[in-house]
C-alpha cells in the first residue's frame, strides 16, 4: 500500500477530521477551507473517471464528458486495477445508498 508511506499523526488528523463531518453541507465549509477550487474539482473528476470506467465507458467517452486527459483517466486506471479497491469500495457503498 502506497499509503503506508505516508501514514503519520498528520494525515491521521486529517482523516479523523473528514470522518467528523455530519453532512453535505459540513463537507464543502470544509473542504472550502482545506483546498483550492482546483484541488477540490480534481478529486470529484478522479471519482466521476473512477465510477465510468467500472461502468465499461471508454476513454474517449471519458474524456468528452468529465474533460479528464487521458493521463488522468489512465491514472484512475491503475488504481482500480492494481490499488487499494478504495474506489470500488467507496463507489459501492455511494451507489447502495443512492
């Protein structure tokens, strides 16, 4: 796990203080503090390229409809494949609720 690499009292803190949040509405105050615009809109692409690419869309669809280039999309790629199943996981229990 890559993320082993980074584990430590600070990114404890950080995911403890995700972990506190109620509702919607707390998670954007909060991640409008956290991140730039930029940041936050990379993430929700990386999980929209993440849910297309389970659901068998193409990379080229992919691209037209999220704007992701194809490094992003290949990226996201790799860790579906090889990863965590961080993005299965999370993407399973979104669209169970849903």
């Amino acid at each position: 796990m890559q993320i082993d690499k980074l584990r430590g009292k600070a990114l404890d803190q950080l995911f403890d203080a995700i972990l506190t949040l109620k509702d919607r509405e707390e998670c954007y105050r909060f991640f409008d503090d956290l991140c730039t615009m930029g940041e936050i809109q990379s993430l929700s692409q990386r999980l929209e390229v993440a849910r297309m690419l389970m659901e068998g869309h193409t990379y080229h669809h992919i691209e037209d409809e999220t704007g992701a280039s194809t490094a992003t999309i290949s990226r996201v790629k790799r860790c579906i494949n090889f990863g965590n199943d961080g993005y299965q996981m999370t993407l399973d229990r979104l669209y169970k609720e849903s």
